[in-house]
C-alpha cells in the first residue's frame, strides 16, 4: 500500500504550493550603506503647512492673497457675531514680507462677544492636557481710548466654549504690537470641528476698526521645538528610523514661475519676515517650515539631510538662459553655506549660527534640480554651471542629477542620480532586479521617488479605467516589497530610497496614495508605511547573497548580515506578492539558534488602512522553530521578516 499513498501524497504536495529552496551564502557581497532607507519630503497635501509643521491656524497672515477676492483673501476665516472683516493691502504693513492685514469693523449697535474665528486646516484639534500658545499683531488705525481687553480662545463649532484668556487691548495703540498668550482648554471635544477666535466686547468697541495681521496658534510640539513640528505625525515618521530627510521636493521646490520657485533665504528668520509663496501643489507655503527648520528635525532624527537646489527651470517651461544663471548659482551657494558652511568665511552661515547652530547641518548629499527629465535640453548646461561651481566650492559633498540616467549625456558625468517611478504592484515585482543589470562603474543611485499607485488590473497606464489607488492596499505594498529586496541586493551601487509622497491630508490632497494620512487629529500609517519600518527597522551591515528569486515569479527575499550586535544576526526577508501561500526552504552555512522572531505583515489583496480602518493590517510578531535547515510559510500578500540568531 505503501508505494500507492506515497505517490498520491508527492502529488498533493506539487499541486498544492511551490516548494522554493533558497541556499544562503555566508560570505557577504558587500556592505549595505547607513543611509539605504529614509523619508522624501515636500509640501504637498498639505504634508507641511497642516501637516507636519505645527501650526494650527490656515492663512494666518494672509500671504499671497488677492484682496480683489475677498472670498478667498478670507480662506479659513469667518466673521463672530457680525463683526465686518476685510483683508486689506495695510497702509502700515506689519513687515515689508507681509503687507496683508485683516481689518475687523465692530459694527454700530453690536452687543456680546464679536470678532473673529479660523477654523484650521479643516479641523483644530483640541485637548483639554495641552497648553496652546497664541499670538497675534493688532493696532488700532485710528486711535481711540478704548482700553479694555480681547478674549483668545477655542470653540466648538457651535459656539460652545473651550477655554480661553482675556489679553489687553489699547485703543492708543496705532503701531503694531503683538500679543502672545497662551490657552489651556478645559474641555477636550470629540469633534475636530473646532475654531480658533478673538473677540470683543461689542458694546465697548461698537463703531470702531481694529487691525491684525500673523496670527499663529501652536499647540506643544515635538521635542517642544518652537515653531516645531506637529507630535502626533512626528512621532509616526520617527517610529520609521529613517536615515535621511529629502527636503525642500519634488515639484514644490521648482515653482509654476521663475519667481515663485523655492528660495532658501524666504523661509528664515522670524515669522513675521517670511513671505511665503504660492506652492505647486494649488496652495499657499506659508514657508514658517523652512531651511532652518527642516534641518534641525534632520538632527532630531538623526537623518542626513538630501538638501535640492533649485536648477534654473520653472514647472510652468521657463529655463533660465545659459548666460543668466550666475544669480541662481550663487544662491545655491548660500543655501548650501547656510546648511554646512564656516560662519567666519560666509554669511549665510554666519546666518546660521546666529539661529543658535553654528555647526554645521547634516548634508552630504546635493540634489541640483527635481525631475528635469522635463526640461532635459537644457538640463545640460544648467547641470554643467551648477555642479561646476558647487563641487568646487564643497569638494566634500555629492550631488544628485534628476534627468533619465545617461539621457542626456551630462558633463561631468553624474556621480550620483535621482531616479523616480511610479507604476503597478506587479510592475514594482517584475523590476526588482532592475539594479542587477547597472553597470558597476562608480555611480551610485538615489531611487528618490517610487510607489505602486494602481490597481494590477485597472493600471494608470493601459486600460480599462484608471485604477488609482487612495490608499495603499497590500497588493501595492508587496508590489513595493518585492522591488525593495532588490535595492537591498543591489544597495552596493543604490545608496538611498524613499517612498513617495509621505504624507497626506484626508480632506485635501493632491496625490493619492500616500504613505501616511492624516487629518487635524489622527494619523493612519498604511500598509506602505509599515513595509516601510519593516525595512528599516531590519537592516543588516552587510548583504549575503543567496539563490536568486525568479524575476517573474511572485515570491522575493533578501537576506543580510547585522554585524553590529554579538551574536551576529540574520535578518532574512520574505515578500510575497499573490493570494496563495508559498513554501520557502532555507539552507544556511552556519549555524543559529533554533528559535527566530517573525514580524509578519499580512492581508487581502484590497487589504487597507483607512480612517474608517486605521489599524485593519499591522505587523504581526511570533515565533519560528528553525534550524541549518528551515522551511517557513509565506503567506499570500504578506511581508515577512524573519530574524535568526547566530550561535557558536
Ligand atoms: C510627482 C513627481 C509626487 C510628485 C514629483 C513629486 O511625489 O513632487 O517629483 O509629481 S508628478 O508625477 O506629477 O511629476
């Protein structure tokens, strides 16, 4: 009988799951660069001004507004029981940066609170355990001898009081003068439907006009950084480990117009001296999140900053001429100085250490540019005159060209590339050896901007309808696992990857999907995110090359060695990218000790982290019996990182 059952049961096993065996060489290839996983940044969706950055308050100095369109002029302000609000050009601007100020008429015969409210970016949290601190510049254009006082508080949106303090206001006071105090609420509400507001008695200032301008509501921030960075968010980034922060972007850094491109020196110093400027992504930057700012959250979180200079072309098709770009080239020079240069030899540095942080920032790396594979004709001569004069100035920094690699040709010959890519899940598996075949000559590659972004079977890029994803699922997130083994397996020449875009607000964006959401009071890391940590959070010193995944098949691995902690580990990961389970088999040349730890981040293929489902697929942690000789189980759409321990 025997002869009969073993045969039915061979053929069980073959028709069921692939049996795929992986031999483990215990001679590494080579050492995996610190630097390998980190974080691109740029505003977009609100990633920054509502996101990240702290401030709680939309518009707050009404910068960039066409006071022709009130309506707009207003965004994120209405009026408190009748008081009369106009965004005027100031006669007496608070600074030269902001010339916009709001005008609030107490009307005649008005009685009660009545002022002004924000209602945020769509939404202010509010938590009865947190201390806000509050400012604003008033004045009284014509003088009257009111002397009395101003309620600053939060409310619900109906009107229901959440704590406040009353702060002085003088009616002889023409000039400017700004006012800081701070709120601590007493009730913490379920709705983010919430408003910032200062009012006046109406009775006591009926009839007369009070000017403000630069608002600002900050609740405590990460680190109690001031002017920092919002906690919840922060925390959520810093909970990635990444190694590097690519800031100022992607298309945000590059402008419609030559004019309003990104500009180091607008987003430093106070407040109050930044004009801002109209981003790319359809909104205002209030630019209070700027150089200085970005570079200190690098430090906090112990990331090398990937710091771009503008490049001399405009999103809208304006290329600065080949003779003009000296003013652009020596403003890349100041922001690089700014960021790393000697305060006794440059003032832009000096600039720097005035801020407090005479040391130099983390920069290594120098991107000249974003994407200019869109201008790609003359990203030639803008890249010849710019890394000309940069590597010169800082002979100790790298720089990043943006166009198609080696199309076109650029002199010098780039040392390093940014290369971005947005596709399908089983267009990231099908390219995961993408880096094998790059010719080993010196270069090294920066894989600045990737993401599945669709649906396999309603691509962005055939038909039927377009699949575009809200929200990453685990199809698209395996997708991104499996072209992630293969830049660990080729992270001799790839240096640096980021996912991309970070971050995104729920109720505005302008890219889906994105790695982490958010809204005024929650964050809801998604399955991305989490392949993301994984990575991160699992990093080896040096990779061991083993049996090579079939580049068309759907099961992926890579397999490193942390030398850094005794016993040596070996963090083997395992990506499938289908809905059936897959049978792997180890086979390791040394030996470890019979238990290893899983972290296993499983799901449905249409498996996502939404709002509605913030936390429907999490990593998942147990154990495994292994040995020399292991099989483990890859379940289908699953990301698995297997963490064994070498023994004597
Ligand atoms: C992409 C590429 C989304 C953006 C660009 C970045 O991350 O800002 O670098 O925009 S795209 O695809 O419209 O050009």
């Amino acid at each position: 009988m025997l002869p009969i059952l073993l045969t039915s049961l061979a053929f069980l096993s073959v028709s069921v799951k692939s049996q795929i065996t992986i031999v483990v060489n215990g001679t590494a290839s080579h050492p995996i660069p610190s630097t390998l996983w980190g974080q691109m940044f740029e505003d977009i969706s609100h990633s920054g001004d509502g996101g990240l950055y702290a401030e709680l308050l939309q518009n707050r100095a009404f910068q960039m507004v066409d006071t022709t369109d009130q309506t707009t002029a207003l965004n994120a302000w209405h009026s408190v029981n009748g008081a009369q609000l106009t965004v005027i050009e100031e006669t007496v601007p608070v600074s030269s940066a902001l010339p916009n100020a709001l005008s609030v008429v107490i009307p005649s015969g008005s009685s009660g609170q009545v002022g002004v409210g924000n209602e945020g970016y769509f939404g202010i949290k509010v938590n009865s355990s947190d201390t806000y601190n509050a400012s604003f510049f008033y004045r009284f254009p014509v003088a009257s001898s009111f002397n009395g006082t101003a309620t600053v508080g939060l409310q619900t949106s109906t009107g229901e009081f959440l704590g406040g303090i009353n702060v002085t206001l003088s009616g002889s006071q023409t000039s400017w003068l700004q006012v800081n105090t701070t709120i601590q609420p007493t009730i913490t509400p379920d709705s983010l439907t919430n408003n910032f507001t200062v009012t006046v008695d109406g009775a006591e200032l009926a009839g007369q006009t009070i000017n403000f301008a630069m608002f600002s509501l900050f609740p405590p921030t990460f680190k109690n950084r001031p002017n920092g960075m919002r906690i919840d968010i922060a925390e959520t980034l810093s909970a990635m480990a990444p190694s590097f922060f690519r800031l100022p972007g992607g298309n945000n850094l590059e402008g419609q117009t030559v004019a309003t491109r990104w500009q180091w020196n607008n987003t430093v110093g106070p407040l109050v001296d930044r004009p801002g400027r109209v981003g790319d992504w359809g909104y205002v930057n209030t630019d209070g999140l700027g150089i200085f700012e970005y570079l200190t959250w690098c430090e906090d979180l112990n990331m090398q900053a990937i710091m771009a200079v503008w490049s001399g072309f405009a999103l809208g098709g304006t290329s600065i001429a080949e003779d003009d770009l000296g003013p652009y080239i020596q403003q890349a020079i100041d922001q690089i100085n700014f960021a790393v240069g000697d305060p006794a030899e440059s003032d832009a540095a000096a600039l720097r250490a005035s801020l407090g942080h005479p040391d130099p920032f983390p920069v290594v790396h120098v991107e000249i540019g974003n994407e200019d594979f869109f201008a790609a004709d003359t990203y030639t001569y803008r890249w010849n005159q710019y890394i000309t004069a940069l590597q010169a100035t800082f002979p100790n920094l790298s720089f990043l060209a943006t166009s198609d690699t080696f199309n076109p040709i650029l002199i010098p010959n780039p040392a390093e590339w940014d290369i971005h890519v947005y596709q399908t899940p089983s267009w990231f598996a099908e390219n995961s050896f993408i880096y094998d075949g790059f010719e080993r000559n010196g270069t090294h590659y920066f894989e600045g901007e990737y993401a599945a972004i669709s649906t396999n079977s309603n691509d962005l890029f055939g038909t039927p309808a377009d699949g575009r994803l809200t929200f990453p699922t685990m199809e698209s997130s395996t997708g991104e696992a499996a072209f992630m083994t293969g830049l660990e397996r080729n992270s001799d020449i790839v240096f640096a990857a980021s996912y991309a875009p970070l971050l995104n607000h729920v109720v505005n964006s302008q890219w889906t999907p994105n790695l982490v959401s958010f809204d005024s009071g929650n964050v809801y890391p998604s399955t991305s995110y989490y392949v993301q940590q994984l990575f991160s959070l699992n990093r080896g010193d040096e990779y061991l090359p083993s049996t090579l995944p079939d580049a068309d098949g759907t099961t992926f691995w890579s397999v490193v060695r942390k030398t850094s902690v005794v016993p040596n580990e070996i963090i083997i990961k395992v990506v499938n990218t289908v809905g059936a389970a897959s049978n792997v088999t180890f086979q390791l040349p040394f030996s470890i000790e019979d238990t290893a730890t899983v972290q296993l981040l499983t799901g449905a293929e249409t498996d996502s982290n939404t709002p509605t489902a913030p936390s429907m697929v999490t990593p998942q942690h147990s154990s495994l019996v292994v040995g020399e000789t292991f099989a483990y189980t890859a379940p289908g759409f699953s990301v698995s990182i297997l963490t064994l321990i070498t023994s004597a």
